[in-house]
C-alpha cells in the first residue's frame, strides 16, 4: 500500500474520530495564599481534540517537520515494541534536532522502558529547562519528582496552574494525549499532598472527557487506593501499592 493510501486512510479517520471531540468547561480554585487570603476562581474553557494537533505552540522544532507521518507512526510504535532498538535511532535524530522536545520526550521512555533511568532522568531534565512551555516535559518532571518524594519541587514548578490553560493561556485547543498526561499527573501530585478530594474531583474530570483509557483508569485506581489506606494495617497499605504499580 503506498504511503499516500496510507495517508488517505488515516485522514478519514481522523475525520470520523471528529465525533469524539469534546469540549471542556470546568471551574479550578488556586491553593491558598499565604495570609489567609480567599483562593481566585478560574473559569477554564477549552476544547479537547484527539484529531492531529501540529502546532502545539511550544518552543522548539515540531517532530513534523523532521519526519512524515508513517515515520513518525514506526518509531512511536517502537517505543512500546522495541524500545531498545528505538534509542539508537533518537539518539541520532536529537543529535540532529537538539531543539525538537518530542525527541527528548521519546527518548527519555525508551530509557525509562531499558531500565536506564538515570539517563531518563538527564533528558527529561534538559528537556524541561529547554521547552518549560512543553507539556510533556513538564508532567515529566513533575512524575519524576513524585517518585523521587519531592513534593516541593513539584510545588514550585506547578506554581498553583493546576489547570491546561493556566499553563498555556495562549492555547484554546489541546490534544487528547496532553489532556491524560497532565490531569493524570495531578490526580498523582494531590493524591501525593494528602489532598484526595482534589484527586478524586480530577479523576472524574477524566472520566467525563477519557472515559476507559488506560491513564484514566489508573487515575481511578490510584484515587481508590488512597481512599483505603486511611482503613488498613501497614501490611495492607504496602500490598496496596504493588498493586498500583
């Protein structure tokens, strides 16, 4: 099948995937002040798309630009079928295009993937300090700076934008991907806080836009695993998180 069938096929299923555009209108309150002073109110609106969303107006070079669609399509796959095999290709890529944060950001979960989680961590924080306006390399950042227990660094790099268009209040279209990547990644940090009412009202934000996606059902498992450990003994509360891993 030649690449501009292939093209054609999926452009018309990215039309047909036009019924699964929803927009998204929600209310966000910011933590509170130092002082005692009441919380500002945000109305948020923007529109949620799973079409393909080129210009995601972040710093940088688009991987567009550096490969066509069925290449871009292989190496993506191969983050999942063959990490090992893609890190050699992103390597030569990135050296290529220092400034595309897709590349760090595929090849910082190729070496996650290897176990390589050190190198991981060196990308996913050059690519932060690069591309801050990236959302991927901020959820990035921020997840890894869970894992590693440092609330407070995720504090100061969320600075209270506990909403898409908070971070970016240029944008008024976001993809479905940078949706999942970021509520999912604050249903982790409030659930972290101890702030479980906070979590569980993302989680069904998640539900609502994403019902039965992957991150939308581990949202919803981690909001329920919180929930039971104020109930069980240590020894519960440590098979719990196995399970959530």
């Amino acid at each position: 099948m030649s690449k501009s069938i292939k093209r054609h096929q999926r452009q018309l299923e990215w039309k047909r995937a036009r019924r699964h555009r929803q927009q998204l209108v929600d209310s966000t309150v910011d933590a509170l002040p130092e002082g005692g002073t009441p919380p500002l109110l945000h109305l948020i609106r923007y529109e949620i798309t799973d079409e393909p969303l080129v210009d995601r107006g972040c710093s940088g070079r688009l991987m567009e630009s550096i490969l066509d669609d069925d290449e871009r399509e292989k190496l993506h796959q191969m983050l999942k079928t063959a990490p090992q095999t893609a890190i050699a290709r992103l390597r030569r890529l990135l050296r290529e295009n220092p400034d595309c944060p897709t590349l760090y950001n595929w090849l910082s979960t190729s070496l996650e993937a290897t176990g390589r989680i050190g190198e991981a961590k060196e990308l996913i924080e050059e690519n932060y300090r690069r591309h801050p306006d990236y959302v991927f390399a901020l959820t990035n950042l921020v997840m890894y700076s869970l894992a590693r227990g440092d609330v407070q660094r995720c504090a100061a790099i969320l600075e209270n934008k506990f909403e898409l268009q908070l971070f970016r209040p240029d944008r008024t279209v976001f993809h479905i991907t940078e949706f999942r990547s970021f509520y999912h990644m604050l249903v982790s940090y409030f659930t972290k806080i101890g702030n479980h009412d906070q979590a569980r009202q993302c989680a069904k934000v998640m539900e609502r836009v994403d019902p039965g996606s992957p991150p939308t059902q581990h949202a919803r498992k981690i909001v329920d695993v919180a929930a039971l450990r104020g109930t069980v003994s240590g020894a519960m509360q440590r098979m719990l998180a196995r399970f959530l891993r």
